[in-house]
C-alpha cells in the first residue's frame, strides 16, 4: 500500500490507495468501481424520489423542532398529505397538490362527477371547477391539476 500521496493524485476510499483519478460518479477509484459497484445504474424508489423531493422540508424541521430525521420525515409526511377538500379526510394513496377530492363518502363523490363535469363538458378551468363545487370556494392550499 502506497502511504506517501504524489503529486496530483486521489485517494481511493474503497482500496485505500492512491490513483491518479477518481470516478467522478462512484468516488472511487476505477478499478473499485467496476468491482463494487454495478455500471448499470438501477432508478431511484418511490422512498428515495420522496426524500429527494422533500429533503429540504425534513431539514427545516429537524432544525427548527430539535428533533431526528425519523420524527421530521413523520411529520413532513403528514404535513403534505392529500386531503379532500370536501370532507377533510386524507385521501389514501393521494398526492399532495394533485388529488383533492377523495371517493369515500356520497358527497365526495357527488363532487368528484360535478368536477369532471364542469372540467371536461362545460370547459371550466380546473382552478374555476374546484371553486365552484367547494363549499367556501377554497382550494386547499393548491393550485394545479385534477
């Protein structure tokens, strides 16, 4: 093992020598990164696209509430839930700012059709349905799609 670094050269973390050049996307040295780690880069989960997306939010609130990562993600969740505009329940498997009428009660549902309605035969935009069929005209916080 080289232990005295050159000039111009990068130590590898996976190997613990000294190389002339880094992978720029693994870190490591070419040789290690061929070995250890796949060239075939697998996409991200639905958990990592969530935390990539709302890393900033959970960092916040770790600082702000003095609190770990686990508890800021909980909150963070429960924060940019889906909920219905008509009954206020959480809509399951919603996303926030695109789901805001659920399909669990009857007047939910009357709203969900009347929304449609109004969408796709009257040619309201989607901003003017959601005012029309809430009952304070409010749009729960959200400004776009369906």
């Amino acid at each position: 093992m080289n232990k005295a670094p050159q000039q111009g050269t990068e130590f590898c973390p996976d190997c613990g020598e000294f190389v002339d050049r880094l992978n720029e996307w693994t870190g490591f040295c070419d040789l290690c990164s061929q070995s250890t780690h796949p060239s075939q880069i697998t996409p991200p989960s639905r958990v990592e696209r969530w935390l990539i997306k709302y890393a900033d939010h959970v960092e916040y609130v770790m600082q702000v509430q003095h609190t770990t990562a686990k508890l800021a993600i909980v909150e963070v969740h429960s924060t940019y839930k889906a909920t219905c505009i008509i009954c206020q329940a959480p809509i399951k498997h919603g996303t926030h700012g695109r789901h805001f009428i659920c399909n669990s009660t009857p007047e939910c549902k009357k709203a969900r059709r009347r929304y449609k309605y109004l969408i796709y035969d009257k040619g309201f935009t989607k901003e003017a349905a959601l005012a029309a069929i809430t009952p304070t005209g409010e749009t729960n916080g959200s400004s776009s799609s369906s």
